[in-house]
C-alpha cells in the first residue's frame, strides 16, 4: 500500500509521464503534417507539370477561344482538390 509519504513522488511521476506522452504525441503529429506536406507537394507538382504541358499542347484556336483567368481558376481549384483528397485519405482513413 501507499503512505502518505510516498503519494509525491507517485504523483511527480504520473504528472511526468503525462507530460512525456502529450510532447510525443504533439512531435508525432507534427511530424506526420511535415511528411504529409513532402508527399503532397510533390503530388501536386507533377499533376500541375502535366496539365501545364497538356495545356501548352493544344492548338491555338483553343487559347484564343478561352479566357486566360477562367483556366488559371480551374487549374488552382484542381490544385486545391488535390490536396484535400489526398488530406482525407491519409488522415480519415
């Protein structure tokens, strides 16, 4: 059994320990959104690099007969879309 003497320590400890497991956990946590934040990254590059390509592979009367600010806005929602999918995936699933 515990004495009234030994309850400090025993709460020193437990107090500790839970200090410990909450700066892990917030590391962890930060560590995933960094790796996370590689991968998307990179995902999200490639997809762009090849949209862009295809974009510049289309014939001119495709660029004259659209507006300019109409596809920036759908390739930056693509973007966009990109990321939160691959954020739900990753963290819901």
């Amino acid at each position: 059994t515990l004495t009234h003497q030994h309850m400090p320590p025993v709460i020193l400890a437990m107090l500790l320990g839970y200090g410990i497991s909450r700066a892990t956990a917030s590391g962890m946590q930060e560590l995933r959104n960094a790796v996370f934040a590689h991968v998307a990254q990179d995902a999200i590059r490639k997809v762009g690099r090849s949209v862009f390509e295809h974009i510049h592979s289309l014939d001119m009367q495709f660029h004259l007969a659209r507006n300019t600010g109409s596809v920036s806005r759908i390739l930056d929602r693509g973007n966009r879309s990109i990321s939160m999918v691959l954020s739900a995936l990753v963290f819901n699933i």
